[in-house]
C-alpha cells in the first residue's frame, strides 16, 4: 500500500496551512434560518421506543429537526456518584456499533462523567426515518449536495444540514438531562472523529452564539478547506465522492461549490473560542492533511487553551510506531475530556508529547 500523498508540501508546511475563505453569498441568510429552526425544537433524550434493525443495541434516541429520530446510547455514571457533566460523542464514516464504541469511554463514566455515544441521521442506528437509500457512507455524504440552497426559503437539503442539527439536538438533550439528574453541573463537551470532527466543528460554530461549550476534541476534522481540496488530483474517502458527485452535475458545479462553503469546517472554526484538542496528521488523504491543518488553525481559541497531537499517518495503517502514537492520542483524549479537571490540568502532562512523531 503506498504511502498518502503530501500534497507537494512539507511536514511543517502542512501543519501550518491556512484556507482561503470563499464566504458564498447566502452564507448569512441560511445559517440564521437554520439556528431558527433549530433552537426552536426542544429535544429531549428519551428510551428507544421502536428498534432499528441496523444498530439494535442503540438504547435510547432523539427526535431531531424533521421528525427524524437519531439513535444513540447513553453511559450513565454509577448510581449515587457525582455526576460531573457529560461528553457527546460523535462518530466517523465508518463507525462501529454502538455498543462497541462504547467500550472506549467507560473510563469516563467511573469519574461521574456521562457519555453519549450517538448515530446522526442515515447511519446505522438512526435509519428509521430517512428510508434505506443511505446504505453506506459515500451515498449519504452526497445526499443533496446536487441541491443548491433555496433562494426564497434558505434552506438547504445537503444531509450536512440535518446531521448537524443532530448534534445540537444531542448536546441540548444533554444539558437538560443533567439539570434532571441533579448533576453538580451542566457542563457539556463534544468529541468528534473525522466526519464527526467536522459535524462537531459546525454544531460548536453554531452554539456559540447562545451555549458556552466546556471543550472540544477532535480527531483529523474533516468538511473543511473545500475550495483547496477540490482542486487536488489527489483525493480519496468522502472528498473522493463529493467530487465525483460534482462531476456528474458539472452544469450545477458552482452552486455545489457555495454549498460546500456555507458548511465549511475551516470558516465555521473561526466562531470557535472554546478549550480545544485536535489530532492532526503529516500524512493523509481521505482527510486531507493540509485541510484539517486549515480547520485547527483557524480556531479563534487563545494559544493557551489549543492543542494539537500530531501523529505521522491519519487514515492510513504506518505500522507499530505509528499505532502507538495514535494509541497515546486516545490516552490524552480521554483526559482532556475528564471534567474533573481543567483543560489544563488535563493536557499539562501531555505537553511533551503533543508533537513527536
């Protein structure tokens, strides 16, 4: 297997990328619909009442915008422990099951932390509403995406739109799961991988204007830097398929590419001000190095509350050296996310660590 495309740039090139904004004209306009829509809707994290075939060991769901329930699965703290707050976490194109996911975060549960691991629309789990079209990655992120934002109504049938909304739906959920539990608080943190990453950058964009989230950790964030990613000959995973998805439309491939902008990851980290961790990698092309490069750097967080653990590989297996590192960013993960303690007192002992490779 050969080794993922540098994209003509080196280590210290890639890390210290930047994207050029290409703020498309109903960039405004959409995204005050939307937050409308959203914020209106009242969600409530409640038991699973009808069980979706393809994830049956989600044990509770969500109702998000569009009647659409979203599968997810909660790990509660022990009964009668101090319940600190919670993490929702969110998945990547190629998730494994609910359950299985779960595995990873029941540390956290044992320090009082609530964790909510949860399936945004399409994927398994949270298939119920939205028919069996989206049977695999490469066919959800492209649902829509042909579809150019309305120039009446604002609204925007990209799948993007919904499945950030999820993540809202779900951290709001949350919040209010807490003050019913008694929690000593309400702090929420969100936690995103890939795909998720992504989600998490635009859901956290969007709460800012009326929530303080606690942190944020993501892992190689993708959905961002698309006018750069688009002109790469080198491209693989969910870019892969939204450029093929344009290309099949190239009469519309103007309106994809505003699309593409009102949602792009590296614009939307610029409303970001919380404690952040990301992973970023030197080497990747299913998620562009240099493209998750942009969304880091364009965070609006202070130096001091950012921090970036950088591994030699993203989506690509670089052999033993390179799986021990990943295996030390999931150590510093899960303690940055321990709400017990701050940030800092979270990723002081990670500090020598964040960037050897």
């Amino acid at each position: 297997m050969n080794e993922p495309d540098d994209y003509g740039l080196s280590p210290v090139q890639t890390l210290c990328h930047v994207f050029q904004e290409h703020r498309a004209a109903g960039h405004g306009a959409f995204w005050s619909t939307w937050y409308e829509e959203v914020f209106a809707h009242r969600p409530v994290l409640e038991l699973r009442k009808e069980p979706d075939p393809s994830d049956l060991s989600a044990t509770h769901e969500i109702q998000s915008i569009g009647h659409v329930r979203f599968g997810c699965r909660l790990i509660e703290p022990e009964q009668g422990a101090t319940i600190v707050g919670a993490v929702v976490v969110v998945h990547g194109a190629n998730p494994d099951t609910l359950e299985d996911e779960c595995l990873e975060y029941g540390e956290l549960a044992r320090k009082g932390v609530a964790v909510l691991v949860i399936r945004v629309r399409g994927f398994a789990g949270s298939k119920l509403d939205v028919g069996k079209a989206l049977s695999c990655a490469e066919q959800w992120i492209c649902h829509g995406l042909e579809t150019p934002i309305h120039p009446r109504t604002h609204r925007c049938n990209w799948i993007i739109s919904g499945a950030v909304a999820d993540i809202v739906c779900a951290y709001r959920a949350m919040q209010r799961w807490l003050e019913e539990s008694r929690s000593s608080s309400t702090a929420v943190a969100l936690s995103g991988t890939s795909l998720g990453g992504g989600l998490c950058m635009l859901a956290a964009s969007q709460l800012a204007d009326s929530y303080t989230l606690d942190r944020l950790a993501i892992e190689l964030p993708s959905l961002g830097d698309w006018w750069w990613r688009l002109d790469q000959p080198v491209c693989d995973g969910l870019g892969r398929c939204v450029k093929e998805t344009i290309g099949m439309h190239p009469t519309g491939e103007e309106q994809s590419r505003e699309v593409l902008s009102v949602f792009d990851t590296a614009a939307h980290a610029r409303r970001v001000s919380c404690p952040v961790l990301c992973r970023l990698a030197i080497l990747d092309d299913v998620v562009p190095a240099p493209s998750a490069a942009a969304v880091y750097n364009a965070l609006d967080t202070s130096p001091g509350l950012k921090w970036r653990f950088v591994t030699p590989y993203g989506h690509f297996d670089g052999g033993l050296a390179a799986a021990r590192r990943v295996a030390l960013w999931k150590k510093a993960r899960l303690n940055f996310l321990d709400l017990n303690q701050s940030p800092q007192e979270a990723m002081q002992r990670w500090e020598p660590e964040l960037g050897r490779i």
